[in-house]
C-alpha cells in the first residue's frame, strides 16, 4: 500500500509543480532570478514523474532528484552573485563548485550503474557511495540555505522566507532519509514513497513564495562561509579516505590491510603537521578572503575587536599602550609592534611593545624630521621597498627612517597615529607570518583606526596632565599652610628682636630667647623636611662653566655625608647658566646618594666630543626598570624613594632643557643608574660665534 501511495503522489507532485513551473514562466514582470526558480519547479516535476513511473529508488529517480537538487542549488547561486553587484570576485561560487562537483559525481555512478553491467560487489560499492554523496550534498545544501537566509538584508529578509522554508524541509527530509540508508546499508523504501507526499505539501508553500516580489540582497556571511567550507573539507576528507580504501582494497589484494593502515598513517601525520600551524592557517585565511569575499576584512568584527581590546579594564588589562600596539597588529595579523610616542621635543622614542622582545637597537630619533613629515602627509611607510632600493613609498621617507628600522628583518610597517592634525605617535608593525603587501583596504582601516587609537592616547595624556595639575595644586595648598606656620614663626622672632634692645642685658630674657630660638629652629627644619623646597635665584644668560671645577665644588659639599669620586678630564667647557646647571646637578648627586649604599661611593664623570660637553653621575644602587624611566622618573611627584617628592629628576631635565641640552638614563634593575647631562661646548659656540661676525 505504502508503494501505491508513493507512485501516486510522485506523480501529484509532478503535476503540480509542472503547473508551477507554467505558472511561473507565464506571470508577466517577473525577474529572471524567479525565472530560474521556474526552472527548478520544472525539473522537481520531471523527477516526481520519473520517480512515479519507475519507481522513487531507481536510477532514473536518482538522475532526476540529482537534476532537481541542482536547479535550487542554481537558484540560490543567482540570488547571491544578484546580491554582489558589479564588483563581484573570483571564486565568489567556491562552495557552490563543491556541491556541483558532488551532484556530477552522482550523475557519473548513476549514469555508469544505468550503462554497465555491474558486479554484485560493484554495484554495492556504487550505492554506498552515492549514499554518501546524496548525505554530503544534503549537509552543504542546508548550510548554504541558512548562510543564504542569515546574511540577506533585513528589510528584504521577508521575501526568500517561505521559499527557504521549504527548501530547508526539502534537503532535511532528504538528510534523515540518506542518514538511514547509509545506516542499515539498503534503501529506505518507505521513506523514498512518502516523500511525494511531502513535496505536495510544500506546493502552497512555494506558491505563496512566488507571489512575494522583493528586492534581494544577498551577501556571504563570513562565519557560516567559514564554517560551511571547514564542514565541506572535513565531508571531502572522509569521502577521499573512503574511496580511497575502497581503490586499495580493490588493487593491493592481500597488502591491501597494511597498505591502508599506512595511507591513513601518512594523512595523520600530514593533519597534525599542517592544521596547528600558524603560518598554514593564516596562509588559508588571506586566500579565502582574498578569493570568496568581496572585501578582505569584516569591518564590523574587526571594529568590534579593535575597541574591546582599547577598552579593557581591570587587573588583567595591560597598559594602554600596549592594548594600542596590541589592537592595531591584530588588524593586520602582525605578529608584534612597537610604539614610538613623540617626546615634547617632536622625536620619536621608544615606548611600549607587544610580542617583540627581540627587536634591538632600538633607539630616539636624532631630530623631529621624521615625525614632522609624517605628521604632515599621514603616510603609512612600507619598509620592503626602502629595502631593496625599489622606494615604492615616496623617496623623501628614504632619508627620515632611522636605520635600526631598515636592519630590523622583522620591521614591516611604519603608520602614523594622528589626532586632529597632530602626530600623538607612530607605530612599527612586525612582519605578519604570512607576508604580503597593503592594498587600499589595509591602508584605509590603518588609517581609520590609527586615528582612533591616537584619541585614546590623547585622551589618556590630557587626564594625566590634569592629574598633575591636580597634584600641583596640592602641594600649593600644602605650602600656603606651611607658609602661614612660616609667618607664626616670623611673627614670634620678630617679637624676640623688638624685646632684645631692651631686655638683652636681662640674664632671664637671653635664657628664654635662646629656648625660643631653639625650638624655633626645630620648628622650621621640620617645615623645611615636610615642604623641601627647591627654590632658585634668577638665572643669567649662559656663559662658559667648567665641568671639571663644577664638579670639584659639589663633591666637597656632599663629601662629608657620603664617598663621591671623580675622573673628570680638563678643558671640558659648557655653554650653561652657572646657576640652573649647578641645581641640576646637585638634584642628580643627592638622588644618587639617596640610591646608594652608605660605603658605595658615587661617581662624577666629565668629557666631551668636541660639539657636546657631558657630566655624568653614576651610582651602584638598585637602579630601576624601562617602565619606570619611560614613564614615571620625569614626572612630578613619582618618585622610588621613601618619602621623597618626586620633583628633583623632574627639574633637573627642566632646567637642562632650558640651555638646550638634555639628559639621558641608563638603568638597569640591580646594577646601578648613570645620569648624563650633555650641554653645547663652550668653544665650539664661540667658534661659531665668530665665525658669525667674520660672516
């Protein structure tokens, strides 16, 4: 009964979806995607009529579904490259060339089985592996409905509803009707009869699609692209590795156990070789975004990740600018970076890295050329071209990049971060493990989020001026309530003065003034220890100073309180305020002293070069590490000592700047700290100077 019920409505469904199909070429003003879809319905009645006349698991039956699977498979197709534009890319149909490549595999073992006379063994091996092929085909079909169905936009979402609709019921009527048959290893006659009462069912379904007219605008869903293709690769696979036992078996004979254990062994190997590695992985991802999509990235996704990596809060958030370096080399894939903020004197030092511990030699730029001319065009420098000589980035870039980039193998990409017109700092990408070259679309997102990664490092820069200005204005409220101690203080002397030309001949009143001095003393040395001041007189225009005797002078001061040596040189001259240099200095040589144990003495070094004069003050201390010099030692109030201020490393380098010069650090953790002053030589600016007149 089962069997008289499937011919019959095989042949319904026939009928009627050949009525569907007239329908749907007859209907006036219908686009030529819904004309395809006319073409599907009449190929779904050529195969309910074969299926009714010869049975539904003939071959004839499985020619006809495997020419019905391909009109909707080719429907969809339409609908999607309709979708895509003019601007359409190669390969665009990769996982449709999949499932077309699994449909004319069947048509082959159908049209052979349907030609030749088979073997029992033969015949079997066919129908296992065109159950395999019918299931694959089912699996990649249901992925490329809901990849279809997921990715078209929402306002025109409504109009493939009810035609996805039913093809979904199709293909999972089919997917559990082949999971059967490839499980109890015959045809499942009852399930192959009602299925031309489900493809009856679906006409009112189709009918009402037809009657939809929408603007489709179909476009590939990365994710389920991605998954879809993995899911295809891992069907490909087994069916490879089952053919493939099955040829062995056919060929080897009795090898054919031991040879199959080997070809298995040898693709084993070949997976766990290739699939963890990075570089195949990341080689795989640039090819199919190169070839399947329309653009290389998800701008969406890549957006959504770059400002979760900014923002990240917390205990186990790095510093910001490192999350920077961090967000701008996932972009690209770089495997690292390096950022070069712009120092108030507009070079490019050194800051933060992430994942390129290896890179050295890094140092400052020598002067503001680089990060003017970057600040000024907003270009983004490849370094491969300056390599090889080929300047495919403009030629000025070839003279402004330090040569510690050109020898770094690894440097590849040097963009500008900017906020509004002004270079905050660049960044130096690491090679990513795929290497290639920016397009216009790698250029472009650089840009972009170059410039918001710039605001966030602007932003954090304006909170930590006002949080200095903050703490400014703590220590000037703190010092107007020492000043008005001060002027209790002074008030209180002054009294002792008036009454002392009266009463100095008073043997009582000089024992209470003495008491009075004395706890006076002790009041403003507490004051002086609470406030430390760092007062200067006014500064005079610079002259010539001699390190050497400069350096004399402030080790017999300090000698008394603890060792400093000397291996200072003669004639080394300076062109310095006297003044400003001798407070720097000092400030240098107590925190040396400070950093010091009480036997290890504290160096002072003089010499020179001929343009530069420089004076060092070394120690043999603690010393500190590269986060605490780039970021807190010149800064106010940031300070390693107990008790200390943290303002005298802070103006020393004000002060040295101020006769342009500069200071350097050199601090390793455990080894100690070397403090350079370097200043313009007195002769060679006299030099100059005449050299000027004689002009």
């Amino acid at each position: 009964m089962i069997a008289q019920a499937g011919i019959w409505s095989h042949a319904i469904a026939a009928v009627l979806f050949g009525a569907l199909a007239l329908w749907q070429f007859a209907s006036q003003e219908r686009r030529a995607v819904m004309a395809i879809l006319g073409v599907a319905f009449l190929l779904t009645a050529i195969w309910a009529a074969l299926a009714s006349v010869t049975a539904p698991h003939s071959i004839l039956s499985g020619l006809g579904e495997t020419a019905r699977n391909l009109g909707f498979l080719t429907f969809m197709f339409v609908l999607l490259q309709r979708g895509l534009g003019e601007d359409r890319r190669p390969f665009i149909g990769l996982i449709y060339v999949a499932l077309f490549s699994v449909a004319l595999l069947q048509v082959m073992i159908n049209g052979a089985l349907g030609v030749l006379t088979a073997s029992e063994e033969l015949q079997t091996l066919a129908y296992e592996s065109t159950v395999i092929l019918d299931l694959c085909f089912a699996i990649g079909a249901l992925l490329l409905v809901h990849a279809l169905y997921t990715s078209a936009a929402p306002e025109t979402r409504w109009g493939i509803r009810l035609t996805m609709i039913a093809i979904t019921a199709m293909w999972a009527y089919d997917l559990n009707l082949y999971t059967l048959a490839w499980l109890t290893g015959r045809p499942p006659v009852e399930l192959l009869a009602l299925r031309g009462v489900l493809m009856i069912g679906l006409v009112p379904t189709f009918l009402l699609a037809t009657r939809r007219n929408a603007e489709l605008k179909m476009k590939l869903s990365r994710k389920v692209t991605f998954r879809s293709l993995s899911l295809l690769a891992i069907a490909g696979y087994f069916l490879a590795m089952f053919f493939a036992s099955q040829l062995i078996d056919l060929v080897a004979g009795s090898s054919a156990a031991l040879v199959q254990v080997a070809f298995v062994f040898l693709l084993s190997v070949g997976a766990v070789v290739l699939l963890p590695s990075k570089r195949v992985r990341g080689w795989l991802r640039v090819k199919v975004a190169k070839h399947l999509f329309e653009h290389r990235y998800d701008y969406r996704a890549e957006w959504i990740r770059f400002n979760h990596t900014l923002a990240q809060s917390g205990a186990d958030a790095g510093p910001l600018d490192v999350r920077v370096v961090q967000a701008l080399a996932e972009i690209t894939e770089a495997q690292g970076g390096l950022l070069l903020p712009r120092n108030a004197q507009g070079q490019l030092q050194p800051g933060a890295r992430w994942n390129w511990d290896e890179l050295s030699g890094v140092r400052a730029t020598t002067d503001r050329a680089l990060g003017d001319w970057l600040e000024a065009s907003g270009h983004i420098a490849e370094l491969d071209p300056l390599r090889g000589g080929k300047h495919g980035n403009p030629l000025e870039i070839a003279t402004l990049v330090p040569r510690w980039m050109i020898d770094a193998p690894d440097a590849w990409v040097l963009a500008p971060l900017i906020h509004r017109d002004r270079l905050v700092a660049a960044i130096l990408l690491k090679r990513p493990r795929v290497d290639r070259t920016l397009d216009w679309e790698d250029l472009d997102l650089l840009r972009i989020v170059g410039r918001q990664a710039a605001s966030y490092l602007a932003e954090s820069h304006s909170q930590d001026a006002l949080a200095e200005a903050r703490r400014f204005d703590e220590f000037n409220r703190r010092f107007a309530f020492i000043l008005h101690d001060i002027k209790n203080l002074v008030s209180q002397l002054s009294l002792v003065a008036r009454n002392a030309e009266r009463h100095a001949d008073n043997p009582e009143f000089r024992a209470d003034m003495i008491a009075t001095l004395q706890d006076s003393v002790g009041k403003m040395n507490d004051l002086l220890a609470r406030l430390a001041p760092k007062e200067r007189s006014r500064s005079v225009a610079p002259r010539p100073v001699g390190l050497r005797k400069l350096a004399e002078q402030i080790a017999a001061q300090k000698g008394d309180a603890h060792p400093i040596r000397l291996a200072a040189g003669s004639g080394c001259r300076a062109l310095a305020d006297p003044f400003r240099l001798e407070t720097a200095l000092t400030h240098l040589v107590q925190n040396a002293i400070d950093a010091s144990p009480p036997d290890a003495p504290v160096w002072l070094a003089v010499g020179g070069d001929g343009a530069e004069v420089w004076i060092a003050v070394e120690d043999s201390g603690e010393g500190m590490d590269p986060a605490f010099v780039r970021d807190k030692l010149f800064r106010p109030f940031s300070t390693s000592k107990t008790g200390g201020f943290g303002i005298g490393a802070f103006e020393a380098r004000s002060l040295v700047a101020e006769m342009n010069g500069r200071v350097d650090v050199d601090s390793r953790p455990g080894e100690g700290t070397r403090f350079t002053i370097t200043l313009p030589a007195a002769d060679r600016a006299v030099m100059a100077d005449k050299d000027r007149e004689t002009a």
